[in-house]
C-alpha cells in the first residue's frame, strides 16, 4: 500500500518483470602496433582509440606503410568495414624493445593492457585482439610475450586472442602451440601472400582471419558460428604450401587442425610433376582453440558462451537490491529462459533451460540475500568430422529379379 494518503488516483511501480537480455557486439577489433607515421594528435600512444574502417580521416591519420595500416588493409580486404579499437605504441629499436612495448605495463595500463579499459574509455569493448607481426616469435625459447599477454586481457574480456605460428615448418609450429592451453587462443599457421607494390610479400595471417570473424559474425548476426571454411580475400597464396585433399587424412592441414593450430588451404591442391604442393591456399581451415580441455575446443563454442555469460551480467543489475520474493526470483527465472529460448531458434545453442533449484537454495542462504539460478545450455559445435560409412546391400538384386519378374509379367 502506498504510505501517503492520497484522494485521486496515481501510478506507483507494482514489481518486477522478465527484462530484455541484449547481446554485446563480440566483433571490434583490439589492435596493439607500432605505427610511427600515425598523426600522434589522433592516435596518442597507450591510448585506446575507436574507429571504423570507413572512416576516411582516420585512416589518414593512421598512416601508411606500418604495420597498423597493414593490419587494417587486411580487415577492408574482408569486403567488410570493421570497428576497430587500436592502440599505438612506441616502435623500438629492435623487436625486443617493440615486443615490450607492445606488452606494456598492467598497473600502467599500457600496452595491450590499454584493452581493458576500452569500454571505458571509448564506448566499445573489443572481442578479436591480435598485433600481426609480433606474435610468431619464440624469444629466448619461451612462449611469445605479446600472446601471454595478449591472452590474458582476452581471458578478462572474454575476448579471443588472434596469434601467428612461426610460419616455417609444421614442426616448429607444433612447439609454438606447446606453449598454450587456454580456450581463449586461436593460432594460425601459415602466412599470406599479398602482391603490393608491384611484388609479392608475405604478410601474417592473423588480421586476415580476424576479418573473417568479423564478416560470418556479420553474416549470421552474431559470434555462434565458426569463421572457417570460408576464402580470405586480397590473397595471392600462403608463405608455404600447405597439403589438403578432400577424403584424406594424411597431410598438413590435419595434423595442424589435430594439433590445435587452424591453416589455410587451397580450393584445389595443386602439385607439379615431382608432387611438390603448390603455396595457392586462400580458404581459412580450423575452428581450433588452444584450450586443454575438450569443452571448449571449438572457438565458436567458447565465443558463445562467452557473450552469453557477458550478456546476462550486464542485464541482471536491475533486479540487485530489490526485496527477495517469489515475483522477482521468476522474473530473473524467465529473463533467461527467452533469451536461452532466442538463442535455440537462431542456432547458437541446441537449447538452455533456467531452474531455481531447491538443494542450491537453502533458507540461510536467502535469509543473507543469497540467490542461485541454474542457467544449463549446450552450444552448436561445428560439423568438423563428417563420416559417410560406405558399405554394399545385396538386397538390391532381390528388387533387380522382381522388377524382371514383373516386366517379364507384363510381356506376357
């Protein structure tokens, strides 16, 4: 009841309701280059900047020729325009001295870990981080500095890190992969060809497949569907051969793909009259995370249920701090039972339930303002391993002889 006499009528809010679960977009870029060109009065180094790619005075003033620019080259070469979060840092010396730039300084904020105040600081959270050019290195022996960290601001964020193999040999990509074990890690071996300039030069790979990201999250409205098998644009080639044939399991896209590391394979294999495989692979093969366990293998897998948990967090606030009663414990209840119902019928999930659950519930635990809802989902995997079994049935010839039987009926 309303605790102020009143003599007329008037409105007052009578309790809770289901509330909208919105989605965040999963697919800005986070990129952490040198670009020493770059108008340092747009682009300030250490410092989170938001764009799109079709933004043509931001692309002036980000230069031409570094590895930013390259970097953003390869998104626009998608036929896509991408949102973009960069963040320029100082070009050093040498690589080490860039590398540790481009790592920076967590209390600082620096670095890649300038990331992590993005949404902050711009209004866009990025979901696809990667800094091409300085990820395939094994320095000293040890795990690429810029991938340790750069998965560690993507394991904040639930993010995706995008990182480059050496590019040289599956051996030493196999090693390179030895160094991770987490879901939210996508390596990719080898590198592209790109003719600019009047020559061919190689470039990594990592930008490219981000773009691709980018354009099936755009197709399908949404990060619940594997970015492979799908051709990257602007290519000419891969900086070395990579085998695949249709129907086989013998060759260097499988044990890439069975070791976790996603490749680039050819339309058609081409080989010349020794056998050699021809470097003319332009199609993006792999839905492999580094993650050591099996769950969460397939990045799309591990992108869904990401957003799905991000979503749910941000939309849940409202209910906080209202009085516990059975009206607002089935208005959370039913909030994520559409959304996991939305989910099912566009093909993320294969289906989710909400449930509050007695045994999770107890009355101490309401009485300290406590509650506990189940919210049990089961992602879409990718189709990755289709088995026809191919086998003969003699039953055939038992409706050959009555088809003649039948003719010969008819004959006569």
């Amino acid at each position: 009841m309303a605790l102020t006499p009143n003599h007329g009528t008037r409105i007052i809010d009578a309790g809770d309701t289901e509330r909208p679960i919105l989605i965040a977009d999963q697919s800005p870029a986070g990129i952490v280059l040198p670009a020493s060109n770059a108008d340092a009065s747009v682009f300030p180094l250490n410092e989170p900047v938001h764009f799109f790619t079709n933004d043509a005075a931001k692309l002036e003033a980000l230069g031409i020729d570094n590895p930013a620019s390259q970097a953003v080259a390869a998104l626009l070469r998608q036929g896509i325009t991408a949102s973009v979060v960069f963040v320029r840092v100082e070009e050093g010396a040498d690589l080490e001295t860039t590398v540790s730039n481009i790592v920076g300084d967590a209390a600082a904020k620096t670095g890649v870990h300038a990331l992590r105040h993005a949404r902050g600081h711009t209004g866009v959270e990025p979901g696809l981080l990667f800094s091409p050019g300085f990820t395939s290195q094994r320095i000293g022996g040890q795990k690429n500095p810029v991938m340790a960290e750069l998965g560690s601001v993507a394991a904040d964020l639930k993010s995706i890190a995008i990182g480059d193999c050496p590019r040289t040999s599956n051996q030493e990509a196999f090693q390179y992969r030895a160094d991770f074990s987490d879901r939210y890690t996508y390596l990719i071996e080898p590198g592209v060809t790109v003719f600019e300039a009047g020559e061919t030069v190689v470039q990594p790979a990592s930008a490219y497949a981000a773009g691709l990201f980018m354009k099936r999250d755009a197709q399908r409205g949404g990060p619940y569907f594997s970015p492979s098998n799908q051709a990257i644009l602007g290519i000419t080639g891969t900086s070395r051969p990579i085998s695949y044939f249709d129907g086989e399991i013998n060759h260097d896209a499988n044990f890439l793909n069975n070791a976790g590391i996603n490749t680039i394979i050819p339309s058609t294999t081409i080989q010349s009259a020794t056998g050699a495989v021809a470097s003319n692979g332009t199609i993006l093969w792999g839905s492999e995370t580094t993650s050591a366990d099996p769950l969460w293998r397939f990045v799309n897998v591990v992108r869904t249920r990401a957003t799905i948990e991000k979503a749910v967090v941000r939309a849940m606030r409202p209910f906080i701090d209202g009085n516990i009663r059975a009206q607002q414990i089935v208005a959370v209840q039913r909030s994520l039972q559409i959304f996991l119902d939305q989910l099912t019928a566009v093909g993320a999930i294969l289906g989710g339930r909400a449930e509050f659950q007695k045994a999770l519930n107890s009355g101490q635990a309401l009485r300290s303002g406590t509650v506990r809802i189940e919210m049990i989902a089961e992602e879409a995997p990718p189709l990755n391993d289709l088995i026809i079994g191919s086998r003969r049935d003699a039953v055939y010839f038992d409706i050959l002889v009555n088809d003649i039987l039948a003719e010969i009926g008819q004959a006569a």
